[in-house]
C-alpha cells in the first residue's frame, strides 16, 4: 500500500512540518515510541493518557478493508488495532459528545462525527499487514474510519479532543484546505 502525505512528521524538509510537534516526534521515535501517549480528553467524564500498551491490551479488531483515496488511488491492508468505540467507554464521552477531533504530529487535524466515532471499523490502529505499524502509515498510531475516504483515517495521532459542538479546526482544518469535511463513502 503506497504511502501518501505526510510519512514522516519529524522531516522539518517538507511543508507540513509543525515546529512543536516534529522535534517532539522525532524523540519519541528515537526512543521507539516508549515515553508516546495518545491524550483523549474534552467532553469526557475520565480524561486519560493511553500509552500503546495499555493500547495493546484492549479488545482489539483486525480487518481487511480498502483504502480509498481522494485522489484516485485505492489499495486494501490489514489493519489491526483498538475500536475507536472501546477508548471512547474507556474516558466515559458525555451523552452531550457529538463529534471527536483528531490531532496529530504533522500540521494535520480532522474530525467526525459521533456516529462514525462508534461504527464497529472505525478503530485506532497500531498495526498494519501483520507487523507494527509503519512510520510511513502513522506509527506508532492511525485512525482508520472505514465509512470514509482516506484523509478522514489521520496518522501520527498524538491527541483526541471529544466536543460537544462542530469545531472546524481552523486553518488545519479540511474546509479551509479546499477539502470536505464530511467524505462518507
């Protein structure tokens, strides 16, 4: 499966780079993703920090499903990797939630909605083909949101924000980039 966008967050060489975020991924993926932690927090009743293997010990998925990409391209990979559905229970989303917002390591940001949030294949995968998953795919983790096209299934994730009310993400955001926020497939 081919490698598109970002494939690596610390490359300071490549116009997505974020000057916080790119040196920060960068000892993180010198100390093999050790100290890394995926923050969930916003309208949760737990805010939690999860570290890939508390990650690892969930209820895990794995699925064979096709990438579809904006852009013409498509491809199918093995993912394997927590339900989105099982960190969200985890924190304990407010009944008010409607929406999560990814955010990673590059300058990229997107979000969904609640009801992709807890679609059975949306998961955060840390495994792609059998093996961890790759730096060029999103290691040490990745969205996949099956019900959508490829740039909704964000990589290098580092944070989720559950909110309660539409949030566009400002100049990260899909809707300022030319793109659509929504991309149900």
């Amino acid at each position: 499966m081919p490698a598109i966008g970002t494939t690596n967050p610390a490359d300071p060489n490549k116009s997505i780079f974020n000057e916080e975020y790119g040196p920060a991924y960068d000892r993180l993926l010198a100390s093999r993703f050790f100290d890394w932690r995926l923050i969930v927090e916003g309208s949760v009743t737990r805010p939690r920090a999860f570290s890939l293997p508390e990650l690892k010990r969930m209820p895990s998925r794995t699925q064979i499903t096709r990438h579809t990409c904006e852009e013409g391209w498509s491809a199918i990979a093995q993912w394997t990797g927590v339900p989105l559905r099982n960190v969200l229970q985890a924190v304990g989303t407010r009944t008010t939630a409607r929406f999560l917002q990814f955010y990673a390591y590059d300058n990229y940001a997107d979000g969904i909605d609640m009801l992709d949030a807890l679609h059975p294949q949306t998961i955060l995968a840390y495994g792609m083909n059998g093996r961890d998953l790759p730096i060029s795919h999103g290691a040490p983790l990745r969205a996949r949101v099956e019900t959508q096209l490829g740039y909704k299934s964000l990589k290098f994730l580092r944070r989720i924000v559950v909110t309660d009310h539409f949030d566009d993400q400002g100049r990260h955001g899909n809707i300022q980039n030319g793109w659509s926020w929504y991309a149900g497939i």
